[in-house]
C-alpha cells in the first residue's frame, strides 16, 4: 500500500506541533481515564472487599469471645445456632464434633486476618459458589468461617471488562476526534503556507480568503491580507516611479542622441557614446514596455502562428553568436505547435530565452530547441542556477550573476514572463547537474 508522503509529513509528530498537541491531548485524557477507572474501583469494589474482610473478623471476635465464655458442648451448640441464623458459613472439625457441608476443607486454610477464596459446587443451587475463608483459632478447635462472595467476584470481573471497554473507546474516540481537529487545522494552516509560497513566487496580488469574524486565524488572515496589501502597494509606487523615471529620460536623452548624432559626422569618436546611450535608451524601452505587458496595455495583433517558423528565424539571427562560443544549436522537432498570437512579441519571448542559454551557458555547450504539439522546450549543459534562484530570475532586474559579468539588466526573463501571461502560456525554469532548461506550455 502507497501511503501520501505529504500526508504524513503533516501528521509526522517531527513535523507537525498541531499533531503533537493532539497526541498528547489523548495521552492526557487516557491516563486520567484510566485514573478515574483506578479511583471507582478503590472506593467501590474495594469498599466492598473491605467489608467482607470486616465482615470475617466481626465474627472471629465474636467466636473466640463464645469459646471463652461457654464450654466445648454448649459452645458448639452456640455455633450451630448461629449457623442457621446468620449469613456467614460456619464449618468446624473435631474428635467428637464435626459439622460443616463440604466434601473436603483445604488444607492451607490461612488463620484469620488473612483469608483464602476458593470455588465450591452448592449442590441446592446447581452452581458453582466462591467463598472466602479464613481460620479462628479457639482452645476448643479450630473454627472455618465463610462467606460467599462470587457476586463480588463476578462484579469485578464485569467492572474490568466494561472498564477496558470504556477506555479502549474513549481513546478512539479521542484519537478520532483529535484527528478531525488536527486536520482541520493543519489544513488552515497549509492554506497560509500555501498563499505565502505564492507570494514568495512573485503574485502579490494572492491573498488569504477569510470570514469577517471568527478565531485567531481569521485575524492573522485579516493581518497577513493587509501586510500583503501594503507590500504590493509599496511595489506598485516603487514601480510607478521607475517607469515615470523612465519615460521622462527617454525623450531628452533621444534628443541628446539625435543631436550626438550630428556631431559624429565631424568627430567619429563619439560613436562609442552613441552606442552607450542606445543601450541606456533600450532599456527604458523594455521597462515601458513591460510595465503595458503587464497591465495589459499593450495591444496584441493576434493571428496563427507555426511556431517552427519562429524557431528557424531565431536560429539564422543567433547562430552567429553561438559559434563564437564555440555552440551548437540542435533543434528536435517531435510536432507541430500554432498558438494564436501576436508573433513579434512571442518571438521576442523566444529570443530573449535562446539568447540568455547563448549567454549563460557557457563556451562550446549544446542548446537543444525542442518543439512538440503542446510545448517549447529550451535547454542547455551548461552549469545552470542554485534551484533557490529560480523565483527570482522572472522578476524586475534580478540577475543570476551576481558578478554582473555578462552585459544586461534583468529584464528579459520578466518580460518573457509577462508576455507568456498575455497569451496565456505557461513558463517554467528549471535546474539541475544536467544545465538549465526553461520551457513555454500551452494551458490545458
């Protein structure tokens, strides 16, 4: 049998203090159980135990006080009347006295305090009789005096089994129980894990669902949804500000170009320059153009596009730049893929991702273009990136090399991102000892 191994991770008491606390909740509430069983049986049964014992003793004071009082015969005939008047069975055996109703006395008889149970047949009754025994030690014999006490044995025996039963339910029933709330809890709590990995993946905009009053995790709900909504808020501003920056620069550094422009007509040196600032004017041109991407601003000019066409127009751009790395470039075609799109932007998309394993993949590696009927696969055998990194490539200029040695500002994954949301495709980045791999799906 295949157990879920997150089920059990949840209710691994390593892992879960919510298990815990249910686990220990029961081991409380059985050894107070059983405790309380403990308790009913010392004052009940036991009570009753004692007055038997009591009962036993009574009557040894009251046979030893007859045999000091009376002589053998008058004694014995005292013992006979009190046989037939009492409850507690007297036996009694002598040279020239003998009464008692059994077929046989046991020979280790215990002498009164201590006492002896053992069964006999009560041929009146049919039935087998437990009788508690005992001793009293008198100058004219020794004297057996009994007491049936099978009902108390049977009510033991009953108390016990019900008691077992009692607690062998009750701790069912506690685990039971304890594993609804556990699990409604863990489940909560899991809900929260979940939005926040959701967070930590970019989507500011999750958030927990909640009633409008309720315990204490509606009011951490309540506060993570306003924590969440401040953050997104602060991004949004932070954001705002760049791209305002940005489109304020554009204009008057355009300007600037235009009139470097003219200049280098007279003085070629500044070529270098003009360079410099294309580079600077490019980049506020991807943060714009982001920014419309992901608000949806940006219009799309939808049509059909074969997908292998895009790929074979990519490869004669860029393969120029592999075989000075030394690359190669292989393309596996495994089916045809048409997506309804707008093409510069996809093949953008493509580019920036072919662009990025040229530039990160590392000198004489293979890049594998791998198209199929619901999917674009591109991948390499270069060194990859700390799976820890994976979230971070697609947001705003984060870069996975830290030494900024390769040219860039870390947008092309972001935008890649953004345009895979506006044709509602999916991408995925993945890493491993193998190198890297980032893939563009078809939803299903």
């Amino acid at each position: 049998m295949i157990v879920n191994s997150n089920l059990w991770q949840q209710f691994n008491p390593r892992f879960s203090s919510v298990w815990r606390l249910t686990l220990a909740f029961a081991t409380i509430t059985s050894v107070v159980l059983v405790l309380c069983v403990v308790l009913i049986y010392q004052l009940l049964l036991g009570e009753q135990t004692r007055q038997v014992e009591r009962r036993l003793n009574a009557e040894q004071v009251r046979i030893e006080g007859l045999a000091n009082e009376f002589d053998k015969a008058s004694f014995f005939q005292q013992l006979a009347v009190f046989r037939n008047e009492g409850e507690i069975l007297i036996f009694w055996q002598s040279d020239d006295e003998q009464f008692q109703q059994l077929s046989f006395l046991p020979n280790d008889i215990p002498k009164l305090p201590n006492t002896l149970e053992f069964p006999v047949l009560d041929t009146q009754r049919g039935q087998i009789r437990l009788l508690t025994t005992g001793i009293v030690n008198t100058k004219h014999g020794n004297i057996v005096i009994a007491t049936a006490t099978e009902h108390l044995s049977r009510l033991i025996t009953e108390f016990k089994t019900i008691a077992t039963w009692a607690c062998l339910v009750s701790l069912l029933l506690t685990c039971v129980f304890g594993y609804i709330f556990a699990r409604r809890h863990l489940r909560r709590v899991n809900y929260f894990n979940n939005v926040v990995e959701q967070v930590q993946k970019g989507d500011l905009s999750a958030r927990v669902v909640h009633k409008q009053h309720g315990d204490e995790f509606v009011k951490l709900a309540k506060h993570i949804n306003t924590m969440l909504d401040t953050i997104e808020e602060n991004f949004a501003l932070v954001q705002g500000i760049t791209d305002n920056i940005a489109h304020d620069l554009k204009t008057p550094l355009t300007r600037l170009r235009l009139q470097l422009e003219r200049q280098a007509v007279k003085q070629p040196e500044l070529g270098l320059e003009i360079e410099q600032l294309d580079t600077v004017l490019h980049t506020f041109d991807a943060m714009l153009k982001l920014t419309r991407l992901e608000h949806g601003q940006f219009p799309l000019k939808l049509e059909p596009i074969n997908c292998q066409t895009l790929i074979n127009d990519l490869i004669d751009i860029l393969e120029p730049s592999a075989q000075q790395n030394q690359q190669h470039i292989n393309v596996i075609n495994q089916g045809e893929l048409v997506l309804q799109g707008d093409k510069n932007l996809l093949f953008q998309a493509l580019f920036n991702l072919v662009e990025n394993a040229i530039k990160y993949a590392g000198n004489e590696a293979t890049i594998h273009i791998t198209l199929t009927s619901n999917h674009i696969n591109i991948s390499d055998n270069g060194k990859g990136v700390e799976p820890t990194q994976l979230s971070q490539l697609t947001k705003r200029f984060y870069r996975g090399d830290p030494a900024r040695q390769k040219e860039g500002f870390g947008l092309g994954l972001a935008t890649v991102k953004a345009i895979c949301e506006r044709h509602q495709l999916v991408l995925t980045l993945t890493s491993d000892e193998r190198g890297f791999t980032s893939t563009i799906s078809v939803c299903n």
